[in-house]
C-alpha cells in the first residue's frame, strides 16, 4: 500500500512539474517515412508467407488523416481466388467489445438514460438470478463482475433466447468487484441492456447512432448487412456456412456485444480516430461520444493483479500486448480474435488498425506478435509537425497522469478476491438508477 501511495505521489510530481505547459499545443503526426512504410509492409507479407493469415488490410490515422493505407494478400480462395483490397469487410470480433457494446453504454449515459453504478438486474430483472443481483453496468465493462468467461459448447447449437435465459440463470466465478476476469458473457449482456435501455435491437442502435453519423457505411451486424456488403465479408473459416461457424467457434446468429462488428479496416479507423481526436480534446462531427465522455472510458480502473482496464478499452493488462515497445503506457485498445487490432495512442497522435481473417483457411497463426510489432514500429518512425509540446513530452505526460490514475484505482481494490455468492434465489435489486 505505501509503495502504492509512494507511486501516487511521485507520478502527482512529475505531472505537477510540466503542468506549466499543459495549455500549450500538442505535436500532430504528419507522416511514416517511405523506410518506415516499407518495413510495415515487409512484416504483413513475411507473416502471409508463414501461414499465419492469408491477408490483411493496415490503417494508419492521426487525428487529421489517413497517414497509410495498404491491402496484402488475398481475401478468399472460395470459389476462386480474389486479391485483397481496402474495401474487404472483416468481422473484427473482441474490438466490438470497446468499439460498439461499450461506446453505446455510455452514449446512453451521457443521455442520461442509464448510470454505470446501476445494478444489471435493474434493466434485465431475469439475471438478477443466483447470486448476481448485486453486479453494475461498471463491473460488467472492466471485466470483474464475476461472469463465466463464455456460454457453454451445449449452447453453441442453441438460439439466442436461450443462450441468454442459460447467461442470466447462471451464477458467478467470484465476487462482484474483486477480481479481473475477461468474459464474453459480459458483453452479450451487456448488448441486451442496450437493447432494453433504448427500446430497440442492439445491432440497430449501434448502427443508427453510432456508425452511420459518422459515415462508416461499411459498418453492419449479421442482422443488418445486405447481399451486396456480404459479398465483400472476408470468410471466417473454409467452406463457410452457419453450421460450421457454430461448431467451431459458437458463431450464433443475432448473438452480439462481444463480437459481430463487420466493417472495412477503413470505416474502423474513422472511429478509432474519433476516439483519437476526443482523447485530445477536439469534436468530431457526427461523432456521438462528447470528449469529455471518452475521458471518463479511458480513465483507468484498477481490476487486480496488476491488470488495467478502461471501460471497454483494454490499458495496460495481458491482452494489451498489441501495445507493443514503445507507445507510452495511457494509449488504449483492443484484440479481436479473428486477427484483428486497434490501438489509440494520444500522445503521438497515431491510432494504428489492423484487420484479418488469420483462422482462414486454415487455422493459421497468431497475429498478435505481428500487431505488436507493426505497433511498435508505428511508434517509432512516426513524425511530427507543429506544436510547442513535442510528442515526448506528450507521452511522459501521459504515462506519468496513467501511472498516478492507476495507482489511485489500485488503493480501493481488494487485495484478494472475494467468495462467489451462493448460488440462491436472490431479492430483486434496488433500482439504482
């Protein structure tokens, strides 16, 4: 604890130390020299000529532009060979997570129809079941509300209805609060109280109110995609149909929140650089989420074991490799399984985007060490123009305010977990709105 509060303070001083220059403006990232741009593209292709994804499409946004852009390798083999290009759709599964579930929670908040402290039964009275009437909107957004971290392989055949009356009859790993444990069944809830808080389908509202205004027009769900968009949807897995995306990785139609995001790497960063632009201070037009609302998500929560997270957003905790070498620790982002990445880095001014289909057509590899790597390379060749705050001030500013913020977070966590509560019937929550 004292070393905690040892951190506090020392972070307080060297943040304290260049508050003079605060107010004064920020560098903007302007380029990737041609050296660096061709390194970028050597590592993608050495990666499709391992195995390890058969394409993939590379964005590279600052908060005023496109700074690259590139397409490698193939889309699909099925029924015939067709080149990648920029307007492959990808279905970027976990990045949904922060991107859609989490943006639309908390646009609902800035409206004031919901609160982050509310109890989850207040808005779906059903998974107040067993112990859980107790777990908020909060805990379910940084991973420690205690949920099993999938449904079961029994469920991958089941319809969503069912997989949602199975979610919310559940009972919980461990206390509410008082561990880190990432669960997709979080977010598929989390996607209901979405669509109960604003009286009409998840997939709908998230579309309607935060992709479109922005124009993401590539941007859909497996409910809201039409024939032409699908025609461009790079395949998950070989000889692809629903009954084999059920089986190999429980790919239920209408079941979404934790994945099912579909968009071009393009339209994706269109949002993570309106998340760049809002971490910085500036509007974005159409842009739903006001700058002092991506604050609040990005602001760091203590989840136990030195894990961090925002609300969404992964900060600083095993997943968050993608990070890479050298962006300063106070960027956020996300993995998405299929092979794809999103990292926003305020201080340079840079979100960088990845997207492939890495399961197709066969298993393939991992492309994490490949995200982390283009990441830290971003952050190295990266080159800024104007602004009396260079980008390294910028990132000791950053790292010292995350260091201070996290370690403020970390003095109210429990130092263990608590016991999960006895699965019972539970009283209805108050209704803590």
């Amino acid at each position: 604890m004292h070393r905690l509060l040892a951190a506090v303070l020392a972070c307080a001083f060297v943040t304290g130390a260049s508050a003079a220059r605060a107010d004064a403006p920020l560098a903007v990232a302007a380029r990737l020299p041609p050296d660096a741009a061709a390194a970028l593209d050597r590592l993608v292709n050495d990666a499709i000529g391992r195995g390890d994804l058969p394409g993939g499409v590379l964005v590279v946004t600052s908060s005023h532009g496109v700074l690259y852009r590139r397409a490698y390798g193939i889309r699909t083999l099925e029924p015939a060979r067709v080149a990648n290009d920029p307007s492959t759709i990808y279905e970027f599964a976990s990045t949904t997570k922060p991107m859609a579930t989490a943006s639309a929670i908390m646009l609902l908040a800035q409206r004031g129809v919901l609160r982050l402290g509310d109890r989850v039964g207040t808005w779906i009275p059903a998974f107040a079941a067993n112990g859980k009437h107790d777990v908020t909107l909060l805990q379910l957004l940084t991973h420690t509300g205690g949920m099993q971290i999938d449904y079961v392989k029994a469920d991958y055949q089941a319809d969503v209805p069912a997989i949602l009356a199975h979610t919310y009859a559940a009972g919980l790993s461990f206390a509410p609060g008082t561990k880190f444990e990432y669960s997709d069944l979080a977010f598929i809830t989390l996607a209901d109280v979405v669509a109960h808080a604003a009286k009409t389908p998840y997939e709908r509202f998230v579309q309607d109110e935060l992709f479109r205004p922005l124009g993401m027009r590539d941007a859909f769900f497996d409910t809201t995609i039409d024939a032409a968009h699908r025609a461009r949807l790079a395949p998950q897995i070989r000889n692809e149909s629903e009954q084999r995306l059920r089986d190999a990785y429980g790919t239920v139609p209408g079941l979404n929140g934790h994945a099912g995001m579909l968009a071009t790497a393009g339209d994706v960063a269109l949002l993570a650089r309106a998340f760049l632009r809002a971490a910085r201070g500036l509007e974005t037009p159409g842009f739903a989420l006001t700058p002092a609302t991506v604050r609040a998500m990005i602001e760091p929560h203590y989840a136990g074991d030195g894990q961090v997270r925002g609300i969404g957003w992964d900060l600083d905790s095993v997943y968050s490799r993608n990070r890479g070498e050298i962006f300063a620790r106070g960027g956020f982002g996300h993995t998405g399984s299929s092979g794809t990445s999103v990292w926003i880095d305020p201080a340079s001014d840079v979100a960088v985007v990845f997207a492939s289909n890495a399961h197709y057509p066969d298993t393939g590899g991992s492309t994490l060490y490949l995200e982390a790597k283009l990441d830290t390379l971003v952050a190295a060749q990266i080159r800024h123009q104007g602004g009396e705050r260079t980008a390294i001030d910028a990132a000791r500013e950053q790292s010292a305010r995350y260091s201070a913020d996290a370690a403020r977070s970390a003095l109210g966590f429990p130092a263990t977990p608590g016991p999960a509560p006895t699965p019972a019937p539970s009283p209805s929550p108050s209704p803590l709105r």
